[in-house]
C-alpha cells in the first residue's frame, strides 16, 4: 500500500537522493528529504535526524514521518507550542 503526504498539512516535498554503484547492484541512498507544511504561521526550521531508513521519497510516505509531519504540522494548534 503506497501511503500519500497529508495534503491538508504538505505543501511540497523534494528528496535529495543519490545511487550508489555496488557491482551489479545498484542501491539508492537518500540524503535529505524536506518537506514544507502549509500552516506553518512562522518561519522555522526543524531538522530531524532518522537512523532507519525510510521508503519515503517525493511521491510516497511512511508511518514515521507521517508521525513527524503530523505532529509539527498541528504544531502551531496545541497547547505544547512555545514561543520564542
């Protein structure tokens, strides 16, 4: 089952990747994948750091960062948002 970005929180995704040349086998590495929210009301930046690879790219999602888009895209409606 192929998971789709929520369009209600994702405006755009690009994945920055690269392929790695290993004989016969040729695997892709993915370097960055970013993903601008649309309700975002100020401008920051989060950087998260994932150790597993993910299946994620510009077309498809996963559980883990539709967990991660989830939680700083409704980040700015919950009582936990602390202003700087």
């Amino acid at each position: 089952m192929v998971r789709k970005y929520d369009e209600n929180l994702v405006s755009r995704v690009t994945c920055d990747s690269s392929y790695i040349d290993k004989t016969n086998d040729t695997l892709e590495q993915r370097k960055k994948l970013k993903i601008t929210l649309k309700n975002k009301k100020q401008e920051k930046t989060a950087t998260i750091i994932m150790m597993n690879p993910s299946k994620a790219d510009n077309d498809k999602s996963d559980k883990t960062v539709d967990a991660v888009v989830e939680f700083f895209g409704n980040l700015n409606s919950k009582s936990y948002y602390v202003s700087s």
